[in-house]
C-alpha cells in the first residue's frame, strides 16, 4: 500500500524526508510520497458567500449594515475559498489553487492519504490538513499521524509505532478546530458593530475584536488609564514592632487615608510579648516547566519582542533542539525523561550547571507523568548543540537565550529542593497581628535557575514585614504611614503574567497574539512599543473603551470558551452551542457597545487620545425634509445629533447645540438643515449663521 503524507509547509517536508530516506520511496515497509503545503491553503469564503438568498446576501455584503446581526450561523454554508497571493514585485494577484492542484496530483498515485500536519492542540492542523484533503478530486482513506514533533527520531517512532489512526469529518479533533474557526469568524460581527458605533459618534478607524486580543487590549487599556489617573495618597494602619524592627500586621486592622482614624485604633493597642506559633524547615520543589510564555516573559528581561522569540524557538525546533513548542501539555511522559537522561550532562555542560548539582534522576512528580501525552512538555530536545556560542552563530544571541531558558528550565526540575527555615509568630495578647518570616537554607534548584526565577516566588505571606533578623520577645504598638503604590506599567511580561495566572489560552497562543498586536505597523494598529512599554494607539484607546467590560474582553468568559472547545472535542458539544454561544456574547457586547462608545464624547480623560473625529467619514442620517428624500452628516464638530434633535432638522427648525473649538473651549450656536455646495457639489448639511461662525 502506497500512502500520500500531505506535511504543513516546505520545512516540515524536508524533516520527514530526512527521517524517511527522501521525498518518495520506502520506510518499515511503507512505500510513500511526501507532499508539502506552506500553511493554510484556504480561507472562510466572505459572508454574503455563505448564504443562498440574494437579498440576505446583499445585506451581508455591507460592512456596516447591522440589520441582520446577529447572523444565523446554523444557516450558514461554511464554505471555503482558495487563499489570495499577491507578487510584490509584478502586482499581480495569484490563488493557492495551483498549490492544491499539485497536491493532489500526488496524492493521485497512492492508495491512501496521511494528514502530518502538526498536532497543535487547538485543532488547526487537523483543520489544515483536511480542508486540502476535501478539494481534491477524489476520495482514498485517510489517516492522521501521531508524532511528538518534527525532530527525525520523533517522525521515525511514530512510523515504526505505526502511530496512525483512520480520520474524516467526524474527528473530534478537526471538529474543535472547526468550531475554534468558526466562533473567531462570529466574532466578525463585533467588528462591524464597534466600528458602525464608533462612526455614528464621529470616530474613524476599523474595530476588531477578538478571543484573547480583546482581553489583553481591556488589559493594557484599563492598567494604562488606571495609571494616568492614579493620584498617590498617604495611608496610616496601627501596627506592632519588635526589637528588631519585625512588623506585625492584622488582617482587621484598615489602613486609613486618615491619620486620626489610625492613631485611635493604636490607642487601643498596648505592648506585648511575642509568641512564636511555628517554626520548621520547609522545603520547596522547582517550578513547573516554562511553557512558551514563560520563555518569552522571561526573555523580555533581555529586551527581546515576542515575535523574535517565536521566530527563533521555531527555528530551533526545527533544528531538533528544542520541543514542539505549541503544546499544551505540563508534564513529560518517562519515555521521554528518560531520553533527556541520556544527555542531560551534556546539556548541563552546554549551558553552564555543575551536574553534581542534578541529584533527582529518577521520574518525580508534578513534571513526569505515566500517563500519554500529545506532546510534552517544553522541554530541551534531543539534538544536542556543540554549545551557546554555537547556537549564537547560527540563531543570534536571542537564540542561545532561549536555549539556556529551556534548558535551565528542565535541569531545575532534577535539582534538589529548594530548603528554608520558616517561622511564623504573633502578638500574645493580641493574635490577630502575626508576621512570617523565610530564611533559605539550602539553595537546591535556584542554583540551577538563578535570574530565570520570578523574584515572587519566595514563599510568603501577605503581611510579612520582616528582615533578615529574628523575631525578638516583644512587641510595641506603633503608627505605620505608606504611599499608595503605582500600578505597574502595562510590559510584555505583565501581559504574559496576568494571561498565565488566569489561564487564559495557552502559551504559544498568548505569545502569537501580543506578538500580532505589536508587530502591525499600519494605520490599524493599537499597540506599539516604547522602551519595554506597551503603549496605546489612538485606534488603541477607541479599541480600548468599546470593548471595555464586554465578554470578548472577560479572562473568564475566555477561559469558558476554552472549556466548550475543549467539550467539543469530547464530543459532547455540538456546533449549534458554539453558534448559541457566540451570538449570545454579541447580543451582549452589543449593549455594552453602544452604551460604552455613546459616552466616549464626553470622557474627559479620551480626550486627544482617540483618532480625530472625520466630519466626511460620519455616518448619514436619512430623512424627508421640504418634501423630498435627503441624507446629511449626523455629525457636527464634537456633537452628534440626537434623534430629537434629528426630527426638529428636518421639520425645518433651528436647534442650539453645545460644539468644542479646536483649542478646548466650549461655545454653544443655533443652526438648522440648508442647501450648500462645495467644489460645484450640492448638498444638505447643518448650516451654521455667518454671524456666529
């Protein structure tokens, strides 16, 4: 039998040719023939593409027309279109069909296809894969190719292992990732309500919310304005000191922005003894494994952007140097903890740990598990490098850094614990006032991470004040005043934190999206770039208050969505919940919307911040006035007109509305509906007398 393995781009076909023993020929008594594409081939066909009725189709058709938001999915044909290439040089506009003609005159001559698209985990590949497999002419059985990842050794197990299970349309997987597709392309509709709301309020610029994008957008605006607005003020809180300057704190004791209000409740406190509650060695185990996040967070710290470090760890894992790094997995399997042992020691050379150091060379919970994985954690991979400098020859320094990251990150993981004596003790007669204190002992793994650990990670309470001395035997009230703290500023590696803590996405797809929103340089960006900050465009900030509080933005409405993905792949979701779901949210954010851009005007603090408001570009309102069928701009300077307003215009009337010059000054004026021209054009606009312009 004779089989087609279709691999996701040009890279991909060079590796499994290299594993194999060349594009066409025989391996473990498979005959075969390798084919690539060069990512996706296809696109969702347009909207009004996607329905038979011409009259809705038309309606689709229009950007900006809202009548049939929102759309009946279930209706719609999910058609497909073949991807449009442009050349550069010539301007001339090409498809991906000759691409998929070329596939499938390979495919022709087998007698059974191999999709070895990559295992992603949220269904891309399979989607991939498959919608090429459906174009072409003919149908043979199909397969998909179960492999770790794209290092020769991964591509040769999963062949000798026979790793390959029978697939169509009823994947589970390929359905996750159809469903995946789908609700991004609802999402559509979102764009063309914000941006229509936006315009009716004089707003120029294309609105794209989006899954994730629009969680770290809401982020990065509402840190960003906290921050502007953020005004530092004293607190006062009664406390305890001992001897040694050690704080104790009461969880029922506020901190005022009155100092009287504090002094009183010291009042009430009087000098103690201090008891010491508990007091052991504790010990500590390494982080888990760095996924791609983690990486990229950490390599911030050497002024690297997302999309060099995707770029680079794509590389790298090319090269088999490190693991599949879109992987959602975080744990390794013992088949693969004990192919790393067989290198960990050179490894530990390469990037500079004492191997002495790696006492824990047998399979250990939370980072090995017996269980099978898709792929495994983010991990070093078995192509060993000559060295860093190596590695800087051929990937620059941003790759020997990332190497070393994910290198340190798994040899961290064999390290000894990580030992501290902890003490934590309270005010005798008043036990509410506790304080905590860790002082390390045995440095065990942080020999090994070093600065690749969060500096937060120490174990600690909340209200620990403490220093490097012992608690001492008494404690004396005392007043304690602070400033309120700044939040901090909006940095790749905050985003990165804060998607990880409230597990939102996974890591290759929280690196991929920041990655997007900072590299567009075009007049649709939102995001730049300014020394290690994130700063807003003004697309940014309009982007920032329509989206503000809708559900597209809500970590935990992202993290639901994750979930019904995920329930879809169990099969236990169909595509209709997927549809419910998402017109539901844009019923929702619809609201929210129209609620959050009609106050735009009048938020002092977006003032100068968001695009210029065009006059041209406005929206026009339709009407009949002095008998006969006009448009005209519901936009005046600063001021939109009111329905009110709007009926007054056309029934001939002069209306007195309050407009801001361009200097900031506000000035109110009477005016009413006229003819007008401008460059020998005719039209109906509000007119304003000669005698108040």
């Amino acid at each position: 039998m004779k089989y087609f393995i279709l691999c996701e781009k040009p890279s991909a076909g060079q590796i499994f040719s290299e594993a194999l023993g060349g594009a066409r020929g025989e391996f473990n008594g498979m005959q075969y023939v390798i084919g690539n594409a060069h990512g996706h081939l296809f696109r969702l066909a347009e909207p009004q593409e996607q329905v038979d009725d011409p009259m809705l189709a038309q309606q689709l058709s229009k950007f900006l027309n809202l009548e049939t938001i929102p759309w009946n999915l279930a209706n719609f044909k999910w058609d497909k279109v073949y991807l449009e290439q442009k050349n550069f040089k010539t301007g001339r506009k090409t498809t991906t069909k000759g691409d998929v003609e070329r596939l499938a005159n390979l495919a022709s001559e087998c007698d059974a296809i191999i999709i070895a698209t990559d295992n992603d985990p949220s269904g891309e590949g399979d989607v991939l894969g498959m919608e090429i497999v459906q174009a072409f002419p003919f149908r043979k059985p199909i397969y998909r190719l179960h492999y770790e990842d794209d290092a020769v050794v991964s591509i040769r197990k999963a062949f000798e292992r026979k790793q390959l299970t029978p697939m169509d349309t009823n994947d589970l997987t390929y359905r996750k990732g159809l469903a995946r597709e789908r609700f991004d392309y609802a999402t559509m509709q979102l764009s063309r309500l914000a941006t229509r709301y936006a315009a009716e309020n004089g707003y120029d610029g294309l609105i794209r919310p989006g899954r994730l994008k629009s969680v770290i957008m809401d982020l990065i605006y509402t840190r960003t304005r906290t921050r502007d607005n953020f005004q530092a003020e004293m607190r006062y809180q009664a406390v305890f000191e001992d001897e040694n300057k050690n704080r104790f704190k009461s969880r029922n004791a506020n901190a005022f922005a009155d100092q009287y209000q504090a002094e009183n409740q010291l009042s009430q406190l009087r000098a103690s003894t201090i008891t010491i509650e508990d007091a052991k060695r504790k010990k500590k185990q390494a982080p888990k494994l760095f996924d791609f996040a983690k990486v990229g967070s950490v390599m911030t710290k050497f002024g690297y952007k997302p999309k060099e470090v995707i770029d680079t760890y794509q590389r790298l894992y090319e090269k088999g140097y490190l693991s599949y790094p879109r992987t959602e997995d975080k744990e390794i399997t013992v088949e693969q903890f004990n192919d790393l042992l067989q290198i960990v020691d050179v490894i530990a050379n390469i990037v500079g740990i004492d191997s002495t150091l790696l006492v824990n060379r047998t399979p250990r919970r939370p980072y090995v598990t017996d269980k099978g994985l898709a792929h495994g954690a983010n991990r070093p991979g078995l192509t060993v490098p000559e060295s860093l400098d190596a590695l800087r020859v051929e990937f620059g320094d941003c790759g020997a850094r990332i190497y070393e990251i994910v290198a340190k990150s798994y040899l961290a993981t064999l390290a000894a614990d990580y030992e501290y004596d902890y003490t934590l003790a309270y005010v005798t007669d008043f036990p509410d006032f506790r304080a905590s204190k860790s002082v390390g002992v045995v440095p065990g793994y942080k020999n090994v991470l070093g600065i690749l650990e969060h500096k937060n990670e120490d174990t600690k309470t909340k209200d620990v004040d403490s220093n490097d001395k012992p608690f001492g035997t008494n404690a004396f009230p005392a007043l304690y005043s602070f400033e309120t703290s700044k939040p901090s500023e909006p940095t790749v590696k905050m985003v990165l934190d804060y998607l990880t803590k409230n597990e939102v996405g996974h890591g290759a797809t929280r690196m991929a999206t920041l990655a997007n929103l900072m590299e567009n340089k075009s007049a649709s960006a939102t995001l730049t770039e300014r020394k290690g900050k994130l700063v807003l465009t003004p697309l940014g900030y309009l982007t920032g208050a329509a989206i503000h509080n809708c559900l597209i933005s809500s970590p935990r409405a992202t993290v639901q969505l994750t979930d019904l993905m995920k329930q879809v792949e169990e099969g236990k979701v169909s595509f209709a919940k997927i549809y419910e779901v998402a017109n539901y949210i844009i019923e929702k954010d619809r609201q929210t919307m129209v609620a959050n851009l009609a106050h735009v005007g009048a938020d002092t603090y977006l003032t100068d911040k968001l695009p210029l408001k065009n006059n041209n570009s406005a929206l026009k309102v339709k009407g009949v006035w002095k008998g006969k069928e006009i448009s005209f701009k519901k936009v005046y300077m600063d001021h939109t007109f009111t329905a009110d307003e709007i009926q007054k215009l056309l029934a001939g009337q002069t209306i007195t509305i309050t407009v801001t010059s361009k200097k900031g000054k506000e000035f109110t004026i009477d005016g009413l509906l006229a003819e007008k021209e401008y460059n020998g054009r005719r039209y109906v606009g509000f007119s304003v007398p000669a005698w108040e312009r």
